[in-house]
C-alpha cells in the first residue's frame, strides 16, 4: 500500500502541477522544475541524515525456541 498509492496518485499530481505551472507563467512556466529541483534536493539533505544499523534483527535467535 506504501508504494502503490504513491505510484497511482503521482502521475496525476505532476501533470496537473505541470499544467498549472505552463497556465499561470510563475517563472516562465518553469515553476515545476523548480519544484521537483526543491523536492529532490531535501530527499538528498535527508538521505545524507540516515545511519546504519547497529545490528541485523536477521541474526537475532528466536526466543520462543
């Protein structure tokens, strides 16, 4: 459901805040890459945040055994 959502809403949203960014003219109508440049720039600031994981939950023995 995480990704299926995303992947069907996604299109929509970007050709319609293509066509509102063409009709309105804000920055020649470049509003959009300005928009997608933002976008892909603060998921790279936060990908940069992310730290490994201390341990592997996959080696861990089951307690119930």
């Amino acid at each position: 459901m995480f990704v299926a959502i995303p992947s069907s809403i996604a299109p929509a949203i970007a050709t319609s805040s293509f066509s509102l960014s063409i009709q309105s003219e804000i920055l020649g109508g470049n509003l959009i890459w300005a928009v997608m440049f933002a976008v892909g720039t603060a998921g790279f600031a936060h990908s940069t945040t992310l730290n490994p994981r201390d341990y592997d939950w996959r080696e861990e023995t089951p307690k119930n055994v």
